[in-house]
C-alpha cells in the first residue's frame, strides 16, 4: 500500500478536452520502489492466503463501498482525465462496484476452488489408494496493468484486482498514466478498505510511470511477482509476454489485446430490416468514441440488393453521428494515423464518414466506415488490423463461402456475432461452428459492445485476441487466472485447508469418490 | 491415421539389455508426411468434435480393449526396447488401460464442460440481460510426444493421448525412437478403435523421428497445431517451448519437465523410525532404475543423532539393492555422468553405492545417494539439477529454518513429501505452507513415486517442474488443457450445444443463475 514519490520530475494528467493540465503531481516510481511493493505483497501473500474466504469477501466488499463513497469527486475526475461524459462514468462505476461484489460473493460462496478428494481404499489390490485431496490455490503477487479504456472498470480496482485479490493473491497496479488521479482515488479507497477490514499491509500497492515503461517493466520482471494481467494493445501486450516467458521463471501474462469483431451480416437480416441492422451497427461503433475492446470493426455481409439498402441506412445513421473525445491525443492520433492510411491503400474506400465535429473540443473522433470487397480483403491481411476508434470495415463477399474465407482470414477474436432472419440460421451450420472455433464469444442478433459480468461470460479469445484463451477476464471465472492446483496426499487431517477437511466446514460443492456433493 | 515411410534410411530399437538390435525397420517421417498428418488431423477435428460425447467414449474405450487384446507381445516387445521387468510394464498396461476407461467415464458422464448458464433478465434495469451460456470446446490438433519412461502409460495411447482424444482433440502422436515397435502396436490398437467406432481418418495419427528432432519440430510449428503434450527433459521441454511461443500464433507446450521431488525428514520420524524410513526412501529411489519424474532425488534431514541411524540403514539398503537396466544407452550415460559430476564437485562426498552390478547386462544401474551439508547446497546450485535415476542426495541442515532455505532454493517440484512422527506435523506450519507453495503434490509419510490416476490427483507443479502448473498431466482434470470456454449469447435455443440446452439433454451437471444443478 503504497504511493510512489521519488526525485524525478512530476507528471500531470490533461484532460483531452481541452488540453488544460490537471490539478496533482505524480511520481514514476524508481527501482527501489518497485521492489519494495513487491516484496511488502509478497509478505502480505504469506497471510492473506491463509486469511479466512469470508475476510476476504468483507475486504472486497468494502472496496465497493469505499468506491462509491468517494460520490461525485471520482465521477468528475475521471470525466476530467479521460473525456468520458458522467453518465458512462457513472454507468461504468456502477459495473465495478457490481463487480467487485460479485467476486466478494463468489468467495464467500467458496466453490470456486474445485474441491475434489478421492478417498483411500487401503484394501485395493494390487495397490492400496492414498487419500487424495485436490483444490486451487492463490499463485501469489499479481501486477495489473491499468486500461486507459475503463478508467474505473478495468483499472485500478476493476476486473483483474477484484479477481486477483478473491483467488487470494496481493495486487500490484501499474497505474495508467492516462488517469493518474482517477488512480489515486480508487487507491487509497483499496486502501481504507484494508485498513478497515484488517488486511495486511502490502495486499494491495499502486506505482505510476509517467512517460516510461520501466515501472511495469521491472514489474514484470520481479522474482515475486507470480502473473500478470494486462488489457489495451497487441504491443503492449506481447511485449510484456515476451518479458514474461525470458524471466528465470517464466510466468503468464493474461493480456487482452483487441480484437476485430466481425459481425456476420446474414442475407435475411438485410433482407428483413437493413435499416434497423444499420442502425445498430452504428450505435454500438460509436459506442464510448468506439475505444470498447469490443468494437465491431468489421461488417461482412453477402453482395445483394438489401446490401445497397443497409449501406444506404449505415451511411445516414453515420453522418447523424456527433464527434466524441477520445482518451488521450495519443488515442486519438493513432485514430486519424490508421483510419487515414487503410484509406490510402485504395481497395478500401470511405463509404461515409461524419462531419458533426466538435469544433470547441480537442481530440473528437468522428464515426469513419470503409468498404472494401472480401478478394482485395482477402488479399491484404493489412485490413484485419484493429483501428482503435469508431470505425468499421463493411467487407462485402460474393456469397457464403467467401464470407467464411473472410472470417477465416480475420483470425482469432473475443467476439463473432451473427445477424439473422427471422426463421433462424439453421442453414449456416459450418459458418456457426467456425464463429465459435475463432472466437471467445458469439452472439446472434446483437452487438458485441457491453459485456455482461457474469458466470458465463467469456470475455478472451484465441490468439492474437488474447495471449490465452482459456481463460476470460470479465466474469467470475476470471478468478481461475491466479491459481493452480494443488493435492494434499495422506495429509494429517487435522492441518488439511477448511475447503478439504472430511466435515466440509465451508459448505462448499466438492466432487467426492466421483459425486459433486455439498455434504 | 498414417505411418511413416521415406526414402530415408530405416532405424531399429535395441533392447538396452544385450545391445541386440530388434527386428523392424521404422522410418522417420518426412515434412511432407508431417504436413499430411496434421491436415488430416484438422480435417477430423471438424467432424470429431462434434460427434456426441457416447460415440467418443466408446472409441476411447474401444482403444483400452484393444491394448488389452495386444496381449503379451505388447509385453514382449515393451520388455526388449525398454529393458523393463514384466510385471512393471503388466503394471503399466493396467494403468494404460484404466486411465483410457477412466477418461472414457468423464466422457460419457459429461459435466468436465464446466456448463454455466446466465438467462436472459429482459426487464433488468437500466439494460436487460441477454442469455449467456458458456462450455469449454476442444482446442483442436494436439501433438503428443511420447515419453521414454512410460512406454505404455506416458507414450502412444498413454494420459496425453487418452486425454486429448477425450476433450474431443485428434492427435498426432511423435514415437519416442527408443520404443518404436511397442508404438506401432499401440497406433495398431487405436486405428482398429477407430475403425471398428466409425471415428473419421486422421483422428490419430503416429509418426517417427530416427535420430533427429525434426518431426518434432515440425509437428510443434505447423499452423494448425493447437497444443502440445511432452513429459521428458527441461532441455526438451523449454525447446519445444520456445518453438510453440515464437510461432506466429503461439500455442502452449504443457512440458513435463523433472523435478527433484525433495523428502523432508521432519526429526521425529527419524527419531521413531529411521530404519524404515531409509528403507522406504531407497525402495522409492531404486523404483524403476529411478526413472519416474517422481523420484526422491532430495532427501533434507536435521542434524541427529537419529539421523546417524538413518543415514546408516540408508547405506544397508543401498549396498542390499542390485542394478537394474536403464532404458537406453543415452540414458545410463547421463545417468553415470551426472552423477560422477556431483561427486567430482567435492563438497558432496558419496555415502552409499550399490556394488550388485549384474555384470551379464548393459547399461545397469546401481542405486547410489550422496551427502552434503545444507549450507553448501545452498552455495552450489548445481545440486539442485535432476539426475535421472537411481539417485538421491541427502542434505543435511543445522536446523527447521535451515531445511526451508534448502527448499526455497530447490524451487518448484511436482512433489514434496513430509515424513513425520506419530504426533503430526502441527507444530511446522510454516514448512508446511512452503511445501504447498512450491509444489503441485504434497504428501505425508510416503513417497512420491506411484502416481494414483484419479480426479484428485495434480501432476504438475511450478516451474522448472513444469511449464504451467495450472494444469495436470494425470487423472482426469489433465482434459482442461486441451480446451477452451467459449460463449454463446442469445443463440437461437434450437442450434446451442447439447450441453448448453434448456432441457438438458445430457443431464450434466451445470451452474444456472448461481445454482448448481443437474436438471
């Protein structure tokens, strides 16, 4: 728990905005720093893991409440820092209050480790069995890489902490420098919250680093620290995997690195209501200025006559779209930078592009959509490239098969979402199995934007959506990223953990002798 | 389903024993057949993954009855590659065969899925909830590489294989070249499983490497491999490794790669027992030649008088056991190299060396252990490195915290088994906790060779034990390696997986709203 300060020069947050520097001065943390963090979690490790599920779910349900104390002061700061309108904000610090309960529950509830024992057979022949008892365990300090896409809901106190510290392990954030304030708040709210409830000191520290990547670099690189969880670009992300795997140790790193998600556009959707498909389509690309992991940023759709007339509704509902702000300048310039030279490339070209821009603002993104046909796509894997920002490519295919060629070529996804008719897409069998073989996700007839927290929820995806997709970042299972398991073989019974003791003292769901049993 | 032949020169096993070379030329496969392989694989996964879960298991069954109906040649001809005892690989074909059937139970039971299912809330305030259910689905092509030291359990239809096939994943099996003809009847097995069950061509599929690692490496590069299953060397484990993550897509290598597998000598056992200890000890370490991942190469004991007890019976035990064949000639030359290094390093001194040398046969091992202080272990790192086979090194520390260090330093195991007195271990809490940290399996008063195949059961550990030990390569849990969660949101009911139905076809165990249940 700790607050980095050093000798090196202070930073200031902007507010995208308007460009005017915002009140507080924060410091990258040195080395020293660094490690100390690391090892204040890697003592605290040693005692929150044996700290009992119902401590824990307290602690993380305070974090909530510390959260939404801070009221109003936190909704403006971060409106400040990201350009974010309050209602998002508010929305989103609502999910990660939600959130963060959840996790609280799942703990509480105490399932999740996956209690399995198989009970000793000393008679069997040829061979007596051991007594053998198996469950998850908390793999130790985690760093969590704040997104600069939800200041509130993947940052500080968002999905990977709440998920780090329910399976047990201390956090250790990298504070986005997009929203260091923002940071701070939600920080010492983590703070007050294991103070109240007694955690230990270190469970839970923040760093900053201003203009480098060496806090996070050394982050990834400390002996104690056991995984880590990162969401923002393909990058980033393999830059720190690749940290990751040349340590001594090598350990994972769960990066969320984006993801194209293309939205199959089946002829009976077009055929049925063009307009209306358009209509979402467009909501959900400027969705947040179209910064959502989950952006669709491709339509494919099968040349016909109900095309023109999606394309007609896709070109109205763009030019009614207003410019946003986006994050940062360096959000935004990659925007322009990208969206401009896939433009240039000439196959693709600008089927309609908004001209509502904020004049009195800095940093506006206007809602951008190329077309492109499925051979020139086909031909030039450079188009599949994400570009961050409310923008789409319509690739427009010959007929089925090519549309599956498309989605073959666009690779690993978090999501794929199919557009129907009314009487279903029972005929579309291979292109249904290929959505679910490229992605974490699919959906029928609705957009990818808004991921639901939840226990099914699959947010991840095979790779390059995701550095491993067997494990997702939103939902309760994202718990299963910081732990491993163990088996306690012949163990006194005596000093066995509560989750495997033969009187099942947590009431949890354990698999016994081959039965999945509360008793 | 396809064997190898080239215009390569052929190779033979030999029987360790008497040199002799074996009847049967094998061919090493070339790129092209390497390429035939995994294509053929992939096409399978599209019809094999979605054959129903009965249809699977009895295939994987069909695959147990054919080893079984193998009879003695499989014994036979195991015996003269590997040098091992009948009764061993007897052993082993049981083990072959139960784990097949047991993999086959988890098949047609249904639940290992992970179902979970969300509904649909579409009154929920402020936006309504779409219908999330979410099911783990087979990766794709799995490349297994067979082990030397399990001709049968480890090697073509052994717990990788059984596995891969069960989570619904073909797989191309890469021979190990010093037991290519028990291979050839094993693959003989599976495609007649295969064919008698209507499985599709290319569900199984073995090849072999002669001298090089070529195939293998192929096989761990080609684009439309998944995940790869290794149980060998850290030299082999971290190169296919490196391979699998600089593909363009990377994939992961679950290598099971040695462990140390350290024994704590808690004073009391030694104390109340010390002959039997030493004997346990040295029937575990002379198990096999030694040359299970599981072997006790690490015994640490407190200075005592008790431990001269020990440390004397050890020595009787030692000089009582007779040499016994390594599996290849590789082998007995590391074997014999290894550990003649450790004793030149002079800070360990040799306290017991079998002299039963069976002077008839080739390549025979002779149990040996080594002593050394814990404070010169604790200087020299080199002694931490596995020797495979019938070795062991005891470490003698001044004190408990002492002990502790020495296992900090031992790092991450696949085992460490805690030897105590009648009393328990109450009063070491903090070793305890430490064994659990740094290994996948703790045990008490007993050793760690004979690994239970069950549902409990974790054969993994962190790393340099494994690669990720997250997961399992025994007992049923290792089917999580070869798939992944996927999400289906608002999918039209009719075109769900069964698993994932309303009706519950399956009668699978699922989460729905928070609730386990069958229905």
């Amino acid at each position: 728990m700790q607050y980095s300060e050093s000798l090196s020069s202070p930073f200031r947050a902007v507010n995208p905005y308007n460009g005017i520097e915002l009140e507080g001065d924060f410091f990258s943390a040195n080395p020293g720093q660094v490690d100390a963090a690391v090892k204040s979690a890697d003592d605290a490790f040693k005692i929150y893991r044996n700290i009992n599920k119902d401590a824990k779910a307290a602690f993380i349900r305070a974090i909530a409440n510390e959260i939404a104390a801070l009221g109003e002061v936190l909704i403006q700061r971060a409106a400040e820092e990201c350009g974010l309108p309050a209602a998002r904000l508010h929305g989103e610090r609502g999910r990660t209050i939600a959130q963060l309960n959840m996790f609280a529950d799942q703990v509480e509830e105490g399932s999740w480790v996956e209690a399995i024992i198989d009970s000793a057979m000393p008679d069997r022949q040829p061979a007596a069995r051991p007594d053998l008892r198996r469950m998850l365990v908390p793999v130790g300090p985690v760093v969590v890489f704040g997104a600069s896409n939800f200041p509130l809901a993947f940052s500080v106190a968002g999905g990977d902490t709440a998920s780090a510290l329910a399976a047990g392990c201390p956090v250790i954030v990298k504070a986005h420098s997009a929203h260091p304030g923002t940071s701070a708040l939600v920080a010492a709210a983590i703070v007050n919250a294991a103070k109240i409830t007694g955690m230990p000191e270190g469970v839970f520290s923040l760093l900053y680093d201003g203009n480098s990547n060496l806090t996070g670099q050394l982050l990834v690189k400390h002996p104690l620290v056991k995984a880590v969880a990162f969401t923002g670009s393909f990058r980033g992300g393999m830059a720190l995997s690749k940290l990751a795997s040349e340590r001594n140790i090598p350990i994972p790193v769960f990066a969320e690195m984006g993801s194209i998600n293309p939205v199959i556009l089946l002829p009976e959707a077009l055929d049925e209501r063009a307009e209306q498909v358009a209509n979402e389509c467009v909501s959900s690309i400027t969705l947040g200025a179209g910064q959502f992991c989950t952006n669709p940023g491709l339509l494919v759709a099968v040349k016909s006559p109900s095309l023109e007339n999606f394309k007609a509704a896709l070109i109205k509902a763009v030019e009614r779209s207003v410019s946003s702000t986006m994050l940062n300048s360096g959000i935004f310039e990659n925007y322009c930078s990208l969206s401009e030279n896939v433009l240039s490339l000439q196959r693709a070209r600008v089927l309609s592009r908004s001209e509502n821009i904020n004049r009195d603002g800095r940093n506006q993104a206007v809602a951008a959509i190329a077309e492109i046909s499925a051979s020139d796509f086909l031909s030039n894997p450079e188009f599949k490239e994400e570009i961050f920002g409310p923008w789409s490519l319509l690739v427009v295919a010959e007929d089925i098969q090519q549309m599956q060629e498309v989605l073959e070529i666009a690779g690993g996804q978090l999501t794929v979402s199919i557009m129907t008719g009314a009487n279903g897409a029972g005929k579309y069998t291979s292109l249904l199995n290929q959505a679910s073989e490229i992605a974490g996700r699919v959906l029928m007839n609705g957009m990818p934007t808004g991921v639901e927290v939840c226990h099914a929820m699959q947010h991840g995806g095979p790779f390059p959506a995701t550095t491993d997709s067997r494990f997702t970042s939103v939902g309760t299972t994202a718990i299963k990223r910081f732990a491993r398991p163990v088996c306690w073989q012949n163990w006194e019974p005596g000093l066995l953990p509560d989750e495997l003791k033969n009187e099942n003292p947590l009431k949890i769901w354990r698999l016994i002798d081959k039965q999945w049993t509360k008793d």
